[in-house]
C-alpha cells in the first residue's frame, strides 16, 4: 500500500469550523455511521500502485455524501482519482512518474474552487473549514452534521500491518513519520473510536493511536448535503463560508 500526503497548513483565510458554527453549544451525538450505506468494498482506487492518497479520499468523501444524502449506488473508479492526481501533481499514468505524493492544501484548494471531476460535471464544490485534531467533540459533530471529515496522519512503521486499533508502543516502530503522512477520511464512529477508509478498508482506530497519529483534520461543509439531509450544527454561518471562498480564491 502506498501513502502520498505532503502535509502543508492551509491558508489563512480558511476558519475553523468552531469560528462559523456554535459548536460550544451543542453535544456530539455517542456513535454515527455513514459508512453503512457505502460499504468498503476493498478497490484502493489506485492507492495501491500510486501515492494518490489526498485525491482517493476525496472521492471517497463524496461517494459517501451521495450515497447518504441522494441514496445514490455511485462509486468511484481508480481513473478519476488517477486523472486528478496527475492534473495536480503532474504525474504521467503511463510511465507512473513523478510519484511524490499531493499537498494537501493545494488539493483542498482546487476541491474547494473547483469540485470535483465526474463525468464531466462539478459535482460539488464544499466550503473548507478546520478541526483541533485535539478536540474529538468537535471531530464527531463535523462527522455528524457533515458526513465526514478528512485526517492528515503522520504514521509510524508499527502500522504498516494497518491493525489501526492497537494502542500505541514504544520503540523507533511507534515514532510518528517513519513510515510517512497519509491522508485518509472518516464518516463513523463509536464513542471516541473513529472509524477510517483507506485503502477501500475500514479500519477502527484506537483513540490513543488516533491522538498520537493525527496531525490535521478538516471538514468540508456541503451545500448539496445540508440541502438533502436537513442537517446543520447550531448557528452555521454561510454567509461567513461564502465571504471564506471569495478570500481563498483570491
């Protein structure tokens, strides 16, 4: 399996998700599951041969807004994930090079100016917003109202057997990094437990693991899903969202 994420901080003008909803006064819901009406189905989306890690989640976030909000049967294939790494990487399908791996800011910028590409059509175009990777309530409440979120993880060598659900160890194969930054995606959990996709796998993360691992998460705050689901934390400011977009694409 390969990793890809080239973690870099966003810019400055997008806001943390509790800066444009009152997520203070609102209490996470103890489990959510969007991950059942979209079942992993074991395809990496080419994130076995390729580092295209960043641009598999975003496909995978939004196979499982579809299927949730449109109770949509569509799934993505490797080529849409392959044809958007290499319009953001520039990496060549047929010679598999250059294979380095997404920035992740550039890759939320594009998805958050753009959309994504599918069938060629824009799909959706979300707002970008940010998580404290420290702050679980807040994780759960995006995952909730919004489907799911995106997490950076800095992962050692210990998980390379992707047993996510082992408490951490000690010794140079639990130092975060040495195996490398992956960037995958949650839309469930139980309790403190995040469910992860990757790879086509779920995979049940110990918080422990997840505390040591995470290094940023992310919510993209969907138009087209509040408007199917009816879902919204408290005081969810769009205006504030829109005027974000405009900054960013400046």
């Amino acid at each position: 399996m390969r990793l890809g994420a080239i973690h870099r901080p966003p810019p400055a003008s997008v806001p943390l998700l509790a800066a444009r909803a009152r997520l203070d006064l609102m209490t996470a819901p103890k489990s959510v599951d969007w991950h059942a009406a979209a079942p992993a189905n074991g395809d990496a989306l080419g994130n076995d041969t390729a580092g295209c890690c960043v641009e598999a989640w975003d496909y995978q976030e939004e196979c499982l807004r579809l299927a949730n909000a449109m109770g949509s049967t569509w799934r993505p294939t490797s080529e849409m994930v392959l044809t958007r790494y290499a319009r953001l990487t520039g990496y060549d399908p047929a010679t598999g090079q250059p294979d380095d791996g997404t920035d992740t800011a550039v890759d939320t910028t594009d998805l958050c100016g753009k959309g994504l590409e599918i069938n060629d059509q824009l799909l959706d175009v979300p707002h970008w917003t940010l998580l404290d990777p420290a702050n679980l309530e807040h994780m759960k409440m995006a995952v909730a109202y919004f489907g799911a979120v995106a997490m950076t993880l800095n992962l050692p060598i210990a998980l390379q057997d992707l047993d996510f659900d082992k408490a951490p160890g000690t010794g140079p194969d639990w130092v975060p990094g040495s195996w490398g930054m992956h960037r995958v995606g949650s839309g469930k959990y139980d309790g403190d437990t995040f469910t992860i996709r990757t790879w086509g796998l779920d995979k049940p993360v110990h918080p422990e693991t997840l505390e040591l691992i995470l290094v940023a998460a992310e919510a993209r705050v969907s138009e087209r899903w509040l408007t199917a689901t009816g879902l919204a934390p408290s005081g969810l400011d769009m205006d504030a969202l829109m005027s974000d977009r405009t900054r960013l694409a400046a």
